[in-house]
C-alpha cells in the first residue's frame, strides 16, 4: 500500500507530533497546574489543536490560560458595577476583583512513587490534605453574599445585586402575603424581588412558586 503526503499534511503531522512531546514532557507524572495570565494587546505563535495547524493569534484585554488537573477550581470575581473595561492607553484591565484558584487532593506521579515505596505515608497524605481541604475551603469574597431567605440554595450575588433586591422590597406596595405561605410582608418582598433578579439562586416549594408565577408573571 503507498501513502501519498503532501508537504502540508506532512507539516501537520510533525507539529501534532512534536505538540504531543512537548505535553507528555512537560505535564506527565507532575503535579503542576500551569495557569498563565497575560494582559494587553499581545501575539501569540503556537499550534491550534482544533485544526491541526500552527497558530498565529493577537489578543487585546485579559487572557487566561489554564491547564487544570483533577480536583481543582478557579474563580474569577468582576466589578459589577463597572465590568470588565481596557485601558489602551496604559495597557492595563480594570474591573477584576480577584482571581481565585484553589487545589484539592490530586494523584500525581510522586504520589504514585510514594504509595509504592510505601502505602501507609501516602494514605496519610491523603488523609491530611483532604483534612486541609474541608477546614479551609475556599473564602467567600467580602463583596459576595447569599440572599438572607430561608429559600436561598447558597448560591451567591454581590452587594450591589443585594442592595437593588432592597430598593425593590422599598418600592413594593404589596400589603399581603399569599394564602398558604408562612413568611413575613418583607420576606415576601424580597422573595419576589430575588425571583426577579436571580431564580437560580432560590429553592422553593410548589406552592412558593405557583405564588410568585402568579405575583410576578414570569
């Protein structure tokens, strides 16, 4: 059988090839979670797995790249007031709050190493960096909170979602909650205002939700 390979399709292959080295070289068996920020107007010349090809590629603003293993998260807070803006001028973003990146227990290849030599010590390690974990989870940034209902699932919002939620419970003329609800005039304010604004941060029962379809048309 002959195979016929043009120049190109030769050209794909090396650099697939050689992408492939450079990966297995440098990220396997390593417990690195490489992550590379990079801000402002920048080019970049490297190989596009998509399509196979090299890469040339031109960025402006905030870039993250993140190569993450198991186990691992990453949290990027912006401004909501201002969102995420560039400066050309002086070359720099505004708006990011903070980035957050947390690593739980991940099996490497020095762990592998250390469970071979001996199984007791890196069960141990196990142990304790899970027990790390659980005490120290990732901190709730200060500009973050949960909605104060019983309804709130825990999922977040920042301050100034919170004080538009107010302002809407400040503005709400409603004088009654709904028959067969067992909650406060304010809460019920501020439950609709919250349904409004964010459904997916509430739990709520089939009568909680078939009141505030009702109330709010949505």
């Amino acid at each position: 059988m002959r195979l016929n390979f043009d120049l190109a399709t030769a050209l794909r292959v090396f650099l697939v090839l050689f992408a492939l080295l450079i990966f297995a070289g440098c990220f396997s068996s390593c417990a690195h979670n490489p992550a590379v920020f990079t801000m402002g107007k920048r080019t970049n010349i490297g190989f596009d797995p998509g399509q196979l090809t090299a890469n040339i590629s031109w960025t402006d603003g905030l870039n993250i790249v993140d190569v993450p293993r198991e186990n691992s998260s990453f949290e990027i807070e912006v401004d909501e007031a201002t969102g995420l803006t560039f400066d050309p001028g002086t070359n720099t973003v505004r708006g990011v709050r903070k980035i957050t990146r947390k690593t739980g227990v991940q099996i490497t290849g020095y762990l592998v190493d250390l469970a071979k030599r001996s199984p007791e010590a890196a069960a141990e390690y196990i142990r304790q960096a899970s027990a790390i974990n659980a005490v120290e989870p990732v901190k709730l940034s200060p500009h973050l909170v949960t909605i104060p209902l019983q309804q709130s699932n825990g999922n977040t919002v920042t301050k100034l979602t919170l004080a538009t939620l107010k302002e809407k419970v400040a503005a709400d003329t409603t004088e009654t909650v709904p028959d067969g609800l067992d909650m406060t005039l304010d809460d019920w304010k501020l439950l609709k205002a919250a349904y409004i604004e964010c459904p997916e941060c509430l739990s709520l029962t089939d009568a909680e939700l078939a009141a505030l379809k009702a109330a709010t048309g949505k």
